[in-house]
C-alpha cells in the first residue's frame, strides 16, 4: 500500500517552491510519492492570468521529468468545475483503493478550510500534511477552530518558501530572467511559448 500525498494547486506555473516542497514531504515524513493534482480552477481564486489546463499540466510534467516519486495527475480536468477538494478526493480513493491518501497543504490554506466544501468530512476522512508559510497569521473563527480541532494535523518543517505564481507571472510580464525560480524545461517552454508576457 502507497502512502501518497496529494498537492492540490493551478501551478500556474509550477516552480521552485512546488517542487522543493514536495521533495521535501517526500524525502522527510513517511510519504511514498507525491502527487500533483492540477486544478482547473480553484473556487477561491479568479481565473484571470490561468493558462489553459493541458499547459499547465504540461509544465508540470516537465518540472517531474522522470522522477518516480512525483505524479502529475489531471483527475480533475473532466469534472464540473469549479472543482471541490473532498470530491476529487473521494474520487482518487475510489480509483486507488490500495493508496493511503494524504492532504499536502500550506498554512495558508489551512486557515481557509471554513470556506471549503464539507470540510468537517474532509479532515474525518484524510489526515493533513501542513507546511510552514511566511507572514501567516490565523485569525478568530469559531467554525476553523472546530474543523482544526477534529483534524489529523502533521506540521512539516519544511523550508520556508516565499514565492509565488503571481510574482513569477508578473516577472516575466516585466521582462525578468528568473529562470533559477523553475526548473530549467519549464523556464525554457514558458519562453518558447511566449506565456504570461502579456
């Protein structure tokens, strides 16, 4: 049986901050792999500046190359969207019912997890993987305090990593090279293709 941990985002663009994350869920707490599920459209965020699912799933495939312990996963690409955490989920057990599946989350996120979808069943069903982001604070809230309280938490001390899409996107729009934020495939098709440079 596979201990995976599963690492919700729109990767739009993946990059150096993903994947050190998940190298480090990997290589330091008892996951087997990490899967990256790329989201077609997160319910929270706006869809504005997200490049079409294939290229991001694409560069993602890029960033993983051959690297047995990381998965790209598109589940989510033929559902309704906008697309729901627990329902993907509930989805991945049913196809891989020989997996132990894993909720990898930043600290941000976890403070969200009110706002999400039958989140109470959520963290009675899965256990969290929550790593350390920079500048969070929680806030006061009655609803997260009883969903944190029934959840099965493990705070990872990973690296703190202070990058984002929306920092990358901007960058590239301004002419940057940051091509030490991707992995040197990704950086080389977003140039190819000429992506976020309006």
């Amino acid at each position: 049986m596979l201990k995976v941990g599963l690492f919700f985002g729109s990767f739009n663009p993946i990059h150096i901050g993903h994947t050190a994350i998940a190298g480090y869920m990997k290589e330091f707490t008892d996951l087997d792999q990490v899967w990256f599920v790329v989201s077609p459209l997160n319910p929270l965020k706006k869809r504005d500046t997200l490049l079409p699912d294939r290229d991001r799933l694409y560069l993602v495939e890029l960033a993983v190359g051959d690297n047995d312990d990381f998965k790209p996963s598109d589940i989510e690409f033929n559902r309704p969207a906008p697309s729901y955490t627990i329902d993907t989920m509930a989805l991945l057990t049913e196809k891989y019912p020989d997996n132990r599946f894993v909720l990898i989350m930043g600290e941000d996120n976890l403070y969200t997890l009110h706002k999400w979808k039958n989140a109470l069943e959520l963290v009675r069903l899965y256990p969290l993987y929550v790593y350390p982001r920079p500048g969070i604070v929680k806030k006061d809230n009655v609803i997260l305090d009883s969903i944190i309280a029934k959840a099965s938490i493990r705070r990872v001390d990973a690296p703190l990593m202070d990058i984002s899409g929306t920092f990358i996107r901007n960058s590239i729009k301004r002419g940057r090279n940051i091509s030490y934020f991707l992995h040197p495939e990704v950086w080389k098709y977003i140039k190819e293709m000429h992506f976020y440079e309006k």
